[in-house]
C-alpha cells in the first residue's frame, strides 16, 4: 500500500479499524471481479485502489 493513499483515506475515515476493514471488504469485493468506482493506473494493487476509492470519498461507512 502506497503511504501517500493510506493517510488521505485516513483522513476521510480516521478510525483505523474501521478503514482496515472498509479496505480487505473491498479487496475481497474487487477479488471477486467488482468493477473498481475510480480511475486508476496499470499495476495499482487492489488494496490501492481500494484506499483510492475511499480517499475520493466513493465509499462511506454507516455507524
């Protein structure tokens, strides 16, 4: 996971057990063939991707 997406993400959700399970949901989500919500570049791990979506605010949380 690249530094730089886990601190804008962390910023959108600041509880870390929240985001940790926001993120292995939508990898597995995306594991499965789920069309990722953003743009992204070849090479991007689903993890990335996963933390892009959230720093963009694509996914939200209900608690």
């Amino acid at each position: 996971m690249k530094a730089d997406l886990v601190k804008a993400a962390s910023e959108v959700i600041p509880n870390q057990q929240i985001l940790v399970n926001m993120i292995s949901r939508r990898v597995r989500q995306l594991c499965l063939g789920h069309r990722p919500l953003v743009e992204f570049s070849p090479g991007l791990g689903h993890a990335d991707i996963a933390l892009t979506e959230i720093a963009n605010k694509k996914l939200t949380f209900e608690s």
